[in-house]
C-alpha cells in the first residue's frame, strides 16, 4: 500500500479545523455531533485519503454519539494502536494509508465480533452504494 505523505500546512489547507484537529492531533470530536450519516448502503471512507475503511452494513447504534461499526471493511487500511494519553489505557485506530487518527476499538461491541470500532464523524466521509 502507498502511504499518503502531506505537510502539516497541506493537511491544515485540505481538511476543517476539526478534522485536522481529531485526525493529525488525536483530537475527539463532542459526541452528536457528525453522527449524521444516511441509513443506506454504502461505504465509510477516510476524510483525508478517501481509504475504504467501513462498510454501513457493519454500522450500529452504540448510543455514545459516534458512528460505531462492528469490523472495519478491510483490516489492512485500518490500523490499531496503544494509546495511554489521558490516563486511559485504549485502542487506537487510524488509516494506514494517510496516518490519520480515526477514534478507537472497545471490546463491547454486538455479535459476531464483539467490538465496537468508535469513530469521529470528522474522519468520515459516506458514498452511498447505487
């Protein structure tokens, strides 16, 4: 996979100040607030690269105010990291291909994975399936 290199200035030029915030900071994003994705199929990809990275078929209602999914679409793209900051032992995740902080992975997610893959609306842009 070819990773996606930008400057601190070309990422400040391309993403919000939120998106770059939560995606080259290690940001979050207040809950509710980019939650609002179409029910439809389709596909979450990576605001800063536009990597696949969820499927809506694996999205569910967490009740947190972040887009939650039960498995990333393709396990390559979306990577998982320790993360202590805060005093909190959690589980990044971000894209592997531009390096972007996208939220993190709890262990109390539905069946059959079990996981709840907790993302910053921010991260996310949605093309539906036609």
């Amino acid at each position: 996979m070819d990773k996606i290199k930008k400057t601190d200035a070309e990422w400040k030029e391309q993403l919000s100040d939120l998106a770059y915030h939560v995606m080259r900071e290690h940001g979050t994003e207040r809950p509710f607030t980019n939650d609002d994705f179409p029910d439809a199929p389709g596909t979450y990809r990576c605001a800063g690269c536009g990597a696949e990275l969820f499927d809506a078929a694996e999205k569910f209602d967490a009740g947190c105010g972040w887009p939650s999914f039960t498995a990333p679409a393709n396990g390559q793209i979306v990577g998982e990291s320790n993360d202590a900051r805060y005093g909190m032992r959690r589980t990044e995740v971000h894209c592997n291909k531009c390096e972007a902080h996208l939220g993190h992975v709890f262990p109390d997610g539905p069946a059959p994975t079990g996981l709840r893959y907790c993302i910053n609306g921010v991260a996310l842009d949605f093309e539906e399936r036609k």
